[in-house]
C-alpha cells in the first residue's frame, strides 16, 4: 500500500526534496524515490509541473501491484483538476482588469471638460496616467486570457 506522507527532506542531512515512498518492494521492505523539489512561489503551473515530475517518477518506482494503476488514475485527476483550477484564475484575473477598465473610464469623461489651455497642466499628466493604467489592465487581461486559452489546449 503506498504510504501517504510525503517527507520534504527537512532534516539534518536529508536531501533536498520530496521522498515518495514505493509501494511494493519484492521483499516487502518500503522503499523511496527522491523528487526534487519547485522554486516557492510558482503557485499554478508549478502544480502542473509538479504532477508531471511526480509522474515521472512513479514511473521510474517500478510499482508491479494494483496500486499502479490507481496511482496513474489519481494523477491523472489531480492534473485535472488543477488544470481546471488555472483556468478558472486565468478567467477571474481577466474579469478583475476588466472591472479595473471600468472603474477608470468615468474619470476619463472629465477630458470632454478639458480644454487646451488650462490653467492647471497636471491634469494633462493625469489623464495620460489614466490612459496608462487602462493599457496596463487591457495587457494584463489579454496575457490572462491568453494563458487560459493555452491552459485549455493542454
């Protein structure tokens, strides 16, 4: 039976990375595979990375019992899932900048108040900040859409 913890190598002389236990050894002894670990910080296609690389290594344990294929079900599902869950981020981030857009556009109907000569030349700057953070929110909307178009190709 596979061994459900997973030890990240923490202590005192322990490699780096994750140690899967194998679930069936000839002899009955438990053995292990070492799977390094990702960068922190790589939140959703580390996920997927990480599935992949887990995979890989399961595949290199050399399992021989029913457990296999269960093991291959589970991943399977797993990256499923978190693949399902990048693309509902992808999706949510595009509607967060698209709400950014709106909030900004009734500040820029104050330009049809504006005129060439005004006193106070700021306004000029801040409205051209308003144009700027317009085009930044529309990048990042049009890259998040963009990745969950490729999220769901995979």
């Amino acid at each position: 039976m596979m061994q459900d913890t997973i030890d990240r190598g923490s202590g005192i002389g322990s490699e780096k990375g994750i140690r899967v236990a194998n679930c069936c050894d000839q002899e009955g002894t438990m053995k292990t595979s070492t799977m390094s670990t990702p960068p922190s910080g790589l939140e959703a296609a580390s996920a997927i990375d990480l599935v992949s690389r887990l995979t890989t290594v399961m595949k290199k344990a050399q399992l021989d019992c029913d457990c296999r294929s269960q093991l291959d079900e589970a991943l399977d599902r797993f990256a499923a899932m978190e693949r399902k869950r990048m693309m509902r981020g992808h999706l949510a981030d595009a509607c967060k900048q698209s709400r950014k857009i709106e909030a900004i556009l009734p500040f820029l109907r104050e330009l049809d108040e504006l005129t060439p000569a005004e006193r106070d030349r700021s306004v000029y700057l801040e409205m051209a900040l308003l144009f700027d953070d317009i085009a930044n929110a529309a990048v990042a909307g049009a890259a998040a859409m963009r990745s969950l178009n490729s999220a769901s190709d995979a």
